[in-house]
C-alpha cells in the first residue's frame, strides 16, 4: 500500500470516527480532568484485593491482569485516576 493510500485510508477513517461520535476525546479528557477533585478514588488504591491485582498476586493467570470498574452514570468512574 502507497503513502498515498494510506493518506487517504487515514482521512477516511477521521471521517467516520467523526460521524460517529462528533466529540471530540481530548476535550472531553480536559474537561474531565480539569473538574477532578484531589484523592477521589484513593481508597480503591489503597485496598488489599487493587494492591493484589496490582501486584500480580492473584494467582498470577493472565485474566486476572484486566480490572472493570462499573456502576451507575455520574457515580464518579472516570475520575478515579
């Protein structure tokens, strides 16, 4: 595949990624960032079962390697750093 093409494939998908979701990730990431409040979320971190999975002590399988967090809309998710 040419530079060119590879342009064009680029432009392409810019085009369809914007009509699917016309917002834009990095101003939502600032604006996420920029209302995050100091510590939220520190108590997860400091929990014995993060601090096993964070350390690989789990039993060491690799689908331990993969952590959800879930809840309800506005429960505060995506601020937990």
């Amino acid at each position: 595949m040419s530079n060119v093409e590879n342009l064009c494939n680029a432009d392409e998908r810019a085009e369809v990624l914007a009509w699917l979701s016309p917002l834009d990730p990095r101003i939502r990431h600032d604006d996420i960032r920029a209302h995050r409040v100091e510590d939220v979320g520190d108590w997860l971190l400091r929990t014995d079962e993060y601090r096993d999975w964070f350390g690989g002590t789990c039993g060491g399988e690799p689908d331990n390697l993969v952590l959800f967090c879930h809840g309800n809309p506005g429960v505060g998710k995506t601020y937990i750093r």
